[in-house]
C-alpha cells in the first residue's frame, strides 16, 4: 500500500506530479486513476484487466464526493494467481489518514481481515466515510433541536439546559439554520453516495468472476462476515439517509416558524410606533384648530385647549397601554420554559457554525 494526504482539488496531494506519475506507472495503474482522484461528485467502479499471457487481474477505482464531509481516493488492484492486492490511497487530512493506517496495522481479527482480503479493505473505507458523515449529522441534529426549543417545537423538557444554547435574537437563530439547511445539504449527498456505494459492492460481491477475485483466498466463513457486513452498512446507511431527510424537514419547518415571529414582533414594534405617534397626536390636531383662526382666541385659551386634550390624550395612552400588557405576556409565553425541573450533568455548548462544515 502506498498512502497519502490531499483529495487532488483544493487540497494539493502530499505527493508532488512527477512522484505521482512514477507511482502511477511503476503500478501500472491506468490514466483514468488520476481523473478519479480529481472527481467532484465521487466515482466507483471496477474493471477486469485482460493481459496476454491470459492472466486476469480486477481494478477498483473509488473516490468520495469532494464535500465537507469525507474526501477519500482508492485504486485497488487485485491479482489472484499471484495473491497480490495493490493499492494506493490518499485521504484528506493526515488525522483521518492515522486512523485508517491504524486499523490496517492492529492486531484484532478485523485488521487481519482487512489485510488479506480486497473487499474488506473497501468495506473499512466506507466506515470511515460513513463514520465522518454521521458525525457531522449528529451535530447538526443538536443545532435544530436548539431551535426547536427556542420556537417550543420540541419535547425537550427543560430549554435551559439544551444541548445547545441559541441566542434570544432571531435573526441570529435565522443566519445559523440557513447554514445547517446548507450543511445538510451536502452531508445528504454524501450519505446518497455511500449507499449507492454500499449496492454497488453488494452487487458485485455477488457477481461470478468478480466475486472470485474479490474474495480471493479467504475462507468461506471469512467471506460471508465480510458480506454480511456490507447487508448491516448498507441498512444502517438507509437508516441515515432517512433521519436526513427528516432533519431537512425539521429545519424547514423551524425557518418558517422564525420568519413568522419576525414578522410578529416587527409587526409589534410598528403598532409601538403607532400608538405612540397616536399619543403626540390629540394635542397637535387641537393646536392646528386652535391656531387656524376658525375660533376666537384669547389670552385663557389654554383652558380649553388643556381641558380638551388632556382627557384625549389620556385615553389614547390607556388603550396603549392594554396593548402593550398583552405584548409582554405573548412573549413572556414564547420564551417561558415548559418544565421548571432541573436536569443535571447535560452538556451544553454555543449554537455556531460548525468548524468543519
């Protein structure tokens, strides 16, 4: 195995061009491995090499989505007269590259399966794509439960002690859950790309000579774990890509119910306005009266200018006054915790954008 770091687009591969072409043919990989590793959208696919002396060698070729998720390149070639699995692969960041060379160096059964056979190394990749797409989905899940519990959309009992803590100011709340539906986004089609993954090697598993290559010299009982994990991955895959779906909806439904607050409480504070240009009001139309000639002033005009507005006024500012009350108890009602329990050791963070997304 040959390894590195980069994805070949806006990270630069740890190998510089003239290394890489070496490689390339010192393996005797074909010119389509170096537009696999620039893919955009994520390529799989598998080739049965035809050589002269009648020998047959199987070439997979896969390539994760270049999204903020998990960016991924394998070339894989296996050749079975010989008991020789080739690979070449490159993961993004040297973290997650670590973790993957980690697996394939231990000493449980597992490393030792993923080491003699080809399908198991490939079933070991889409974990940890899998593995990087979930975690990010869990994340995002916290963010719009967070929202639900500002908007009192959610179950949770206690808002203040949410998994995540989000700011009374709504349009900071809207500028978050945009980014989370943006997120979304892109964690749902990386998980649309592994379970098409996931069908793709479950086919081919199955197929007669790519099968034999596949499985190569490993036992039967050895094959069919490795078999039975790509059935359990590929439910357990659908099963995200449904919970997905669901938080694309949530977050939809949260966008809407914001707007419509924003809009309820810029509708209050243009009623504010009104009544209080309704309090200045009274006093300025009897002073355009007054002093439009049409009654006889005096130096006691003021009595009955007084006499007339004041109780005007008052009114006006009475009726105000009742609106505003039932404001305040709107509002006081959106905002007040739906149980006052205590619950203890929850962790809580700040609602910002997620580092990696």
């Amino acid at each position: 195995m040959i390894a590195g770091t980069g994805n070949g687009t806006l990270l630069g591969l740890s190998l510089d061009k003239s290394l890489f072409e070496t490689i390339i043919q010192s393996l005797e990989f074909p010119d389509k491995v170096e537009k696999t590793i620039t893919s955009i959208h994520g390529v799989f696919s598998r080739f049965i090499e035809y050589h002269s002396d009648g020998k047959k060698t199987l070439l997979i070729l896969f390539s994760s989505p270049k999204t903020p998720v998990r960016e991924i390149f394998c070339a894989i070639r296996v050749d079975l007269e010989l008991s020789v699995t080739t690979c070449l692969l490159f993961d993004a960041t040297a973290r997650d590259l670590n973790r993957v060379i980690k697996t394939l160096n231990g000493l449980g059964p597992t490393s030792k399966l993923v080491r003699r056979n080809p399908l198991a190394l490939i079933v070991m990749i889409l974990v940890e794509c899998g593995a990087t797409s979930e975690s990010k989905r869990s994340d995002l899940d916290k963010y719009i439960l967070g929202a639900e519990v500002q908007t009192r959309a959610s179950s949770w009992e206690d808002p203040n002690k949410t998994l995540v803590r989000w700011p009374h100011n709504f349009y900071s709340v809207m500028s978050v859950l945009h980014l989370c539906q943006n997120n979304l986004m892109f964690v749902n089609h990386a998980v649309e790309f592994e379970v098409a993954a996931w069908e793709f090697f479950q086919r081919i598993s199955s197929e007669g000579d790519v099968g034999q290559l596949l499985k190569a010299k490993t036992g039967d009982g050895a094959w069919q774990t490795i078999r039975d994990d790509i059935d359990y991955e590929l439910a357990h895959t659908n099963s995200r890509k449904a919970q997905i779906g669901c938080l694309r909806e949530r977050v939809g439904v949260q966008i809407s119910m914001i707007d419509n607050m924003v809009a309820h409480q810029e509708t209050s504070q243009t009623s504010l306005i009104a009544i209080l240009a309704l309090v200045f009001a009274p006093a300025s139309l009897i002073a355009s009266i007054f002093s439009a000639g049409i009654f006889p002033t005096s130096e006691k005009s003021w009595v009955p200018f007084i006499s007339s507005t004041l109780p005007i006024t008052l009114v006006t500012v009475a009726i105000g006054v009742v609106f505003l009350e039932r404001q305040l108890v709107v509002r006081a009602w959106w905002r007040k915790p739906s149980h006052t329990s205590k619950v203890d050791d929850v962790p809580t963070r700040d609602a910002t954008p997620h580092e990696h997304c």
